[in-house]
C-alpha cells in the first residue's frame, strides 16, 4: 500500500483531472490570445498611448490645462482693451459718422458737379485769376487804347485838304470828264495846232479859235487848278495808303465792337470773370455746397477723419474681429470652463486608455506579461501528439508491434507463460480516445523459446499493442498521457518508454498486477526487477501521467504534481513509445480495455 499516494489524495494534492485540463486549455486559449494580442496593432496603440498618457509631457499638459483662466490670460486683456476703446469718445463718435445718412449724403455730394464747379470757382474767386481778370477788364478803356489813336488818326486824315479833295475828285464826273476830253479830238486837235500854227495862219486862226472854246479854257482852267494838283500830289502817297487803311480798320465790326466795349461803363458787369464770380457767388448759397462745406467742418466729421487711419481704430476693428470670431469664443469659453481638461483631446486619449485597460484582451496580455505561467509554452514546444480522433490509427505515428518484432520477426510474438497474444491491430480501437481491447478468443501466434526460437501456439485471449518505432524517438523532453487508471489484476497495462527492447523501459504508468511508477530492469540472471512508486491507492479515474527525462534521470507527475524522481544510466538514450496490455492470469469476465485519451511529448526549445 502506498501512503504517499494516499496521502497526496487525502490532501487534495492530486487535482482533478477535469480541473487541469480545463486549465490548460484555458491557458492554451490565453496563451494563443496573448500572442495574437502581443503582436496586433491594437496592443501597440494601447502601448503607444499607455506611454504618452503616463508620460510627464501629458502630466504637464494637463496640469496647463487644468491651471488655465480666463482672468489674467490673453484673452482677458483683448476683452478689457476692446471695451475701453469701446467706450472711447473718439471711437463712438467715429461710428456715430459712419454710415450715417449724413456722412452718406457728403460722400455722395462731395463727388457732385455742384461742388467741383464750386471748389473751381471759389479757387479762380480767392486765389485764382479773378482779380487779375477784374482789374484787366476794368482797365480797358478807350481813351489811350489803339482804337482811339487809330480812330484819332483816321479823323486827323479824313479833315486834312488833300484827303478832302482826293474824295472829293476820285471817282467824280468832273474828274472823269477832264479825263474824257483829254482823249477827246477836240484837245488833241488843239495839241496839234499848238505845235503847228505858227507858220501856218489858217491853223493859227484855228488856234486861237480853239483857245477861246470854253471845254478847252475849261479843262485848263481844272488842270491849273491847286485841287487837282492837290489830287495828284494825294494819289499814291503814304497818307492815303494810311488812310484807307485806318477807313477800312475803323469801319470794320470788330473795332466798332472793341469801341464799344471800351466805351461801356459795364463791361466788367458783361465779363467772363464776373460771370464766374456770379455763379460762384449762387452756389455758395446751394443747399448741397453749404451742407458740404458745413459737414466738413463739423466736429464729428474732423473726428471721423482723424479716428478714420488712426492706430486706436485700426486696434478696435482687429480687437473686434478677434473677439467676435468663434476662434476667440470657444477659447473664452474653454478658459472659463471649469470642466475644460474633460473635453480635451489629451482626456480623450486618457479616458480611451483607461477603458481600453479594461479591455479583456488586454488585461489578459499585462495579466501574464510578467508572469510565469506561460513558461512551458515559451519553453516547451510539442514535438509529437495523437489524440486518437481519427477511427483508423495514424500509421505515420504508430506501428502496432513492439519495435523488435517488427523488425524480426514481422509481426507479434508473445514470451513463455504470456496468456494473450498482440493481434495486427484488430484490438486498437480508435475515434474519441485510444482503446486497447483485452478479448477472450482463441488466437494462434506465434511464442519465442529457447533454444527453438518462434513456436506457434494457441492463446486463450487476445490484446494489443501500439509503438511509436522509427516514426519518433523521445530524447530529452517530456511525455504525458491521459490514461484511465482502472487497474484489473489479471491484465498488465502500461504505457512505457523503451529502447529497442521492452526492458530495461521506464514505466508512465503501469496498472494491473502491479500499480506503479517507475523503472523495470534486467539483473545478471535475467530476471526483471523494478524501481518506482506503488501506486495502489489511486483512485480509480483519468489521470495525467508525466515523464520529464532529462539524460539519465527521470521525474513523474501524476496530474501536474511531481510524485518520484530515479535516475538509470541505461535508459540514457533517446526512447519509443509504447502502450500495451498483457494477460498475465486467466480473467474472470471476456473482455477489457485500456484507454488512453491522448498523448504527447515535448522537447526544449
């Protein structure tokens, strides 16, 4: 009887079996979620942001935030400088003008012709050429001008003797007469005579005849006369060539106009100049000239147009357009907000952190990132398993004879006083788990005596056996199995590791005629002896039996919990994997089975 098995059991040492797969499969699932955690984008955004939100630039930032105001900030000292200028004579004033109808009305009538015509002839009246223009025209008169003196001068010719008598003769019938009888026959009759008679006295009496006649009397008479000669002496000379002269200028229209115009008294009054003084003077009684003029000069139009390019109001129109802007308004309100670090980005991120933290992916990655638990895992990696689901055996893991026999003789054989012989297979079973069927059956097969070797022979039952062979070895690592222990003491069933041969072996588990741990060997008289831990008081169940092999020595667990340590020299090789059942007495019913639900082995990484 085993006390240590008892007591392990007594104390609960030994868990349940359910309890440690459910474990393990839930720590497989975590194991797998925390790798597919570790490396997924939402771990190392949760870690991007764990590490600002615990940064000292976010404390500060926050501690900024949190120690803002309204009173004493930037913002406060653009509202109180916009009110005072607000508030300012100059500035209220200056909107008063603006856009007032007023000031439309000056602008409108400031750009009126009235006014330019104004403005024009206020300048020509006070600082133009009106003057000049009034003391110009004022001072044209006739006495002393050139129309007097011509007109003077033609007055003086026209009474003077030889201009007289020239109109009086030029063109006359007298004139032209004394000219006619010059061409006559009569005179030229006498002109001949008077060169001829003298030696002829008819001739001469015709001339003295023609002397007395009154025409030619007459015309000597005018030709003697002083008028003629004065005519002559007047025909062609410079005073009448001045005269016509001055006739033709003094009779003209222009000067009669010019002599007029010198002569009257009001001429000023009939001026350009005045002209524009009179209009200057009617519209500087225009309502839209005096409304100007006075707006102008008005004191709230002065201040408009100082205040107008002034620095106080191109700082009130920027203050405006800061404080009404919704830039300054959601500032202002952010500043006197007492809840304003809530509604930052930077709380955001945090409260984001601080649920993401409760995400549960999350807080299962930091619940093992430093732990221990997952230790096998990174540790261990699986280098063979068969849960048995399949319903036919996997032949790529498994041969259904002990490695030897195999390899000798091609099938199973049993040893003298063996009551059950390994069949083909026929009794593995397979689907949910692995069952190896003891059955009562008559079988041939075939037994190893010496020195005969392999005799055929009848057996009463029949078992199985399954080998891992050439498919895998176990160097150092670690098997474990799910193996019902419901020992029958007729039976022999074992799950073990062996080289070659079944002994020496190192026993998982081995229940039936003997329950124990441990190890069989092969003494000097070949007989088997054993090493271990009797395993009797174990309770009937499933269990996880475990071997860590580690070079010579050896460490078993049952469920988790570590039970014997041995150590053997011999079995310091790499090992097969073997499960069997051997008929070792006559059973009482036909048939049973050993089950194993699964197995699998591990190597260090």
């Amino acid at each position: 009887m085993s006390f240590k098995i008892f007591s392990l059991q007594l104390t609960g040492k030994i868990k349940s079996v359910d309890v440690i797969e459910k474990k393990r499969k839930q720590l497989a699932d975590d194991y797998a979620a925390f790798l597919k955690t570790e490396s997924s984008e939402e771990l190392k955004g949760f870690l991007e942001l764990e590490a600002y939100v615990q940064s000292a630039d976010f404390k500060t930032k926050k501690q900024e935030t949190e120690n803002l105001s309204f009173k004493g900030s930037e913002e406060e000292k653009q509202l109180k400088e916009f009110q005072r200028l607000q508030k300012s004579a100059r500035i209220k004033n200056y909107f008063k003008a603006e856009g007032s109808s007023d000031l439309v009305r000056y602008q409108k009538d400031k750009e009126s012709q009235k006014l330019a015509d104004y403005y024009a002839l206020e300048h020509y009246v006070k600082e133009g050429d009106f003057e000049k223009d009034k003391r110009e025209v004022k001072s044209r008169t006739f006495k002393g001008s050139s129309e007097e003196k011509h007109l003077s001068e033609f007055k003086k010719l026209d009474k003077s003797a030889g201009i007289k008598t020239f109109k009086e003769l030029d063109g006359s019938e007298k004139l032209k007469n004394h000219k006619a009888f010059e061409n006559s026959d009569k005179f030229k009759r006498y002109n001949e005579l008077k060169t001829t008679a003298e030696n002829d006295k008819e001739k001469r009496k015709e001339f003295k005849a023609l002397s007395k006649d009154q025409a030619v009397k007459n015309y000597f008479r005018f030709e003697k006369s002083k008028k003629l000669k004065l005519y002559h002496e007047i025909t062609g000379s410079h005073n009448l060539t001045r005269y016509k002269e001055l006739k033709e200028l003094v009779n003209s229209d222009d000067f009669k106009k010019k002599v007029a115009y010198l002569k009257d008294k009001k001429k000023f009054e009939k001026s350009e100049a005045y002209k524009k003084f009179t209009e200057y003077k009617k519209l500087s009684s225009d309502t839209v000239v005096t409304f100007v003029l006075k707006y102008e000069k008005s004191k709230l139009y002065k201040n408009y147009l100082d205040v107008k390019e002034s620095f106080d109001l191109k700082r009130y129109n920027e203050l405006k357009e800061i404080i009404e802007s919704e830039e300054y308004k959601k500032q202002k309100a952010w500043l006197e907000d007492k809840k304003r670090w809530e509604k930052t980005e930077d709380y955001k991120k945090y409260k984001q952190y601080e649920s993401d933290k409760k995400n549960p992916e999350f807080v299962r990655y930091f619940k093992y990132k430093d732990s221990a638990d997952f230790d096998f895992f990174k540790n261990w990696d699986v280098v063979f398993e068969d849960s048995f689901t399949d319903k036919k055996l996997d032949e790529k893991k498994w041969i259904v004879s002990s490695s030897t026999a195999s390899k000798t003789l091609g099938q199973s054989y049993a040893m003298p006083g063996d009551l059950s012989i390994f069949t083909n297979g026929a009794n593995i079973q397979t689907g949910n788990k692995l069952s190896i069927q003891v059955k009562k059956e008559t079988k041939q097969g075939m037994v190893w005596q010496m020195p005969a070797g392999f005799v055929p022979t009848d057996f009463d039952y029949t078992s199985g056996m399954i080998c891992s062979g050439e498919n895998f070895k176990l160097d150092d690592g670690i098997v474990e199995a799910k193996i019902k222990f419901n020992p029958v003491k007729q039976v022999a069933s074992s799950f073990y590791l062996s080289a070659e041969n079944n002994v020496p072996r190192v026993n998982l588990v081995e229940m039936g005629a003997k329950n124990m741990l441990g190890i069989y060997t092969m003494n000097g008289n070949g007989k088997i002896g054993s090493e271990g831990l009797e395993i009797n008081n174990l309770k009937k169940g499933d269990y996880i039996f475990t071997i860590e092999k580690s070079g010579a020595n050896f460490t078993w667990k049952i469920n988790e919990l570590e039970v014997l340590q041995l150590s053997n020299n011999e079995l310091n090789d790499a090992l097969l994997l073997n499960a069997s059942s051997l008929v070792v007495e006559p059973l009482t019913g036909g048939s049973t089975n050993f089950e194993v639900e699964w197995v699998k082995c591990y190597k260090k990484k």
